[in-house]
C-alpha cells in the first residue's frame, strides 16, 4: 500500500510476495460488481465500514457464487486454479493470477477473478 494515499496494486509479474498484506482489506462485504471487457470492478465494504474500490485489469475470466452481499474473510492469491486452468483449456491464450476470496460463512471460496493484476483505492 502506497503510504497515507489509500491505494495498492498489484500485476502478476510483480516480484513482491503474493501475500494478503499487498490487498488493504480483507473482513468485510462485496457490494457491488461489474465487468467490461478487461476489466472487473469490485465495490467493497470492510469490517471498519470504509469502502474500496478494487480493479481488476487484464481480465481473463471470473466465477462467483451469492457473491454480491457475502461478508468475506480473506482474498487469497493463486498461480493455479480451476478456473485459470479451464480457460487455458478453452485456448484463449492468456495467463494471469487468481485472486480467490473466501466467505466468513464457511470458509469456502465463493468469488474467483484470473487477471493481470489489480489496483485498490479507498472511496
């Protein structure tokens, strides 16, 4: 996180740690999100009621379960997962990293994004 500005990033060829400390937030709720074509924005309340906006870029492909409203416990990074893996079957050419966020409500992952990287920023 880039000292008092309420931002952090994040790319895939980073060499930093793939760790939670490189995301602000981790307790807390999606409210919202929407994709374009590259991108996936995701709206996000944490456990101090301060809410974030995470951008996903260099989309490749997301998968989620009742994730919009779900209190989450943790984002975690993944070079491999099923879903990476299904879109190298699928032959579209892409790699990235996916981001897996985890429900505070059983721990199971309920919300995948494979992208390039991402930005947050408090709002």
């Amino acid at each position: 996180m880039t000292p008092n500005t309420g931002q952090a990033s994040c790319r895939a060829n980073d060499t930093q740690e793939s760790d939670m400390t490189k995301f602000p937030v981790s307790d807390g709720t999606i409210e919202k999100i929407t994709c374009n074509r590259n991108t996936l924005l995701l709206e996000f309340t944490d456990w101090q009621e301060k809410s974030w906006l995470v951008t996903f870029e260099g989309l490749i492909a997301f998968q989620g379960v009742s994730a919009v409203g779900a209190e989450i416990c943790d984002m975690y990074e993944e070079k491999t997962s099923f879903l990476s893996k299904e879109a190298e079957r699928l032959e579209l050419g892409e790699t990235g990293i996916s981001y897996c966020f985890t429900s505070s409500n059983g721990g199971e992952v309920i919300f995948i994004v494979v992208a390039g990287g991402y930005s947050a920023v408090e709002i």
